[in-house]
C-alpha cells in the first residue's frame, strides 16, 4: 500500500472478536465535506500471478493515487487463522478473525499483523493457499469488504484483486481483468519467488496456480470473472511497461 495517509486496520493483540475492523490512531479521516465515495477508482482483477499487483501498484503512482492489494487482506486472514489454529472450512470463527484483523499498513510498504512484520510471511505459497480457501466463504468475504472499501479516497485508488470491479467497487471508472498463459504466470511467480530467495519448484508452481485458478473461478460466491463491463487484457506477451501503458490509455480514452 502506498501513501501516509492509507487506512488500515486495528493494531492490537487480539485476533477473535466481534468488533468491526478498527483504525490505526494515525489514519486521518476523510476531510468535512468530502465523499470518500467521490474518489475514482481502477479496479484490475484477475487470475493468480498475472501481475496484477504490479501493473496496479505502478498505475497507482503514475497517477498519485492509493493502492489496495485486497489479496495481501485475503492472505493475513489466513495467517491470522493459521495462528489462531483455525481450520479453513468453518466460515464461523473465519469471519470472526477476518472482522478484527489487527492489521498494519506502513507507508513503507511494511505490512503488520499486530506488532508482528508479516511482509514475507503472507508471500508464502501455503498462506496463499489458505487465503483461496478461505474466500471462497462469503462470511469471510463480507467481513473484509469494509475494511476494503476504506481505501477508497482521493485523489483515486487503484484496487487489485479478483472482484474489485465485480463486488467490491462495482462503480469503479475503469475495470481491467489482466489475464496471461497459465504457463508465463507460473514462470513470473517462479522468477519471484527467487528473487525473494524463496526456492521454488516451476511444476509444482503450475500446478498449484491451475488448482488456485479453478477454485476462484468455480467458487459460489464472487468467482474470478470479468465484470461486465471490464476491459480484458492479456499481458502473456506484453512487459510490464507495455501493461502499465495500456491502462493507462485505457484511463485516458475512458468515456
Ligand atoms: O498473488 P496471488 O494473485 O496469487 O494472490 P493474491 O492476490 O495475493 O490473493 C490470494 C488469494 O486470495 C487468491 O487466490 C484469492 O483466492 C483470494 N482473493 C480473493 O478471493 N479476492 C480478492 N479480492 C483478492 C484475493
């Protein structure tokens, strides 16, 4: 996430609750007489590995405008469950956990999960794993879709996930679904992971990444499909410099 004045979650030590997600003391409100809501916002969805953080995090600061990685709030609910010794298949306790994430985002980038620096940690493929299983609960969906919503303030947000443009922020000005070969996705998040040191194995990436696919796609509740009224993008061939070029005239030619 970028920009000081990003809000985040609560800091604090406790997990479960029945609170709604709370506000670090240094998240300034939104000015008197301004509407959050009036804030444009990009929303790029798509498929795992197709470089969405990325092009989206590189949008938002050609623009001056926020960022929100919904898949890094997905992925500290299933730390948070991992830790709390929650399974993923009972919504129940789920939804509990991901209404109180003490979660922390620093303008550095730094990502908290109460006083703990979770940056790499949410990285690994088993938390991301667990994050797919657990969104596939609505109860969990809905109990994360304030906390997302806060994001959006001016001067814009760019928004990456799977349903930005779909539930999340179904009035956002430009909705892009970025989508790449199931193959290129797996060899740009191979490449990822060793930059980060992380060893990593290119088949079983692939095929982690094919059972990813299928479960957001196939889930009951906001499953991985362009909005209606998205603009779909294939990056297999592109750079990134190409992608982020793209959206970017597609934000310029909008109506
Ligand atoms: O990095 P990668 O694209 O694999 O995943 P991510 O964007 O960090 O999200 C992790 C998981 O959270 C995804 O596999 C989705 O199942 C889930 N997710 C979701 O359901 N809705 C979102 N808006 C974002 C993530």
């Amino acid at each position: 996430m970028t920009g000081s004045d990003v809000p985040s979650g609560a800091d604090g030590p406790e997990v479960v609750g029945a609170a709604a997600p709370r506000v670090d003391a240094g998240t300034r409100p939104v000015p008197a007489g301004l509407d959050a809501r009036a804030a444009p916002v990009i929303a790029i969805d798509g498929p795992t590995a197709s470089g969405k953080g990325t092009i989206a995090q590189r949008v938002a600061a050609n623009l001056g405008w926020h960022y929100l990685d919904s898949g890094a709030l997905y992925r500290l609910a299933a730390l948070a469950a991992i830790r709390a010794g929650a399974g993923f298949d009972d919504p129940g306790p789920l939804a509990r956990i991901a209404a109180t994430l003490p979660v922390g985002f620093a303008p550095d980038g730094r990502i908290r999960l109460g006083a703990d620096d979770v940056t790499d940690a949410i990285r690994a493929e088993a938390v991301g794993n667990g994050a797919s299983r657990i969104a596939v609960h609505g109860a969990v969906r809905d109990a994360l879709l304030a906390l997302q919503r806060g994001f959006r303030r001016p001067p814009g947000l760019v928004a990456d996930g799977r349903d930005m443009g779909s539930v999340v922020f179904p009035d956002a000005a430009l909705k892009v679904f970025l989508t790449a070969s199931a193959e290129s996705r797996a060899d740009r998040r191979h490449k990822q992971l060793i930059e980060k040191g992380i060893s990593a194995n290119l088949w079983s990436l692939l095929q982690d990444l094919r059972t990813r696919d299928a479960r957001d796609a196939s889930r009951s509740v906001a499953p991985l499909v362009p909005a209606e009224d998205a603009h779909v993008l294939d990056s297999t061939t592109l750079t990134v410099d190409e992608t982020v070029g793209r959206v970017l005239a597609l934000w310029s030619a909008r109506g």
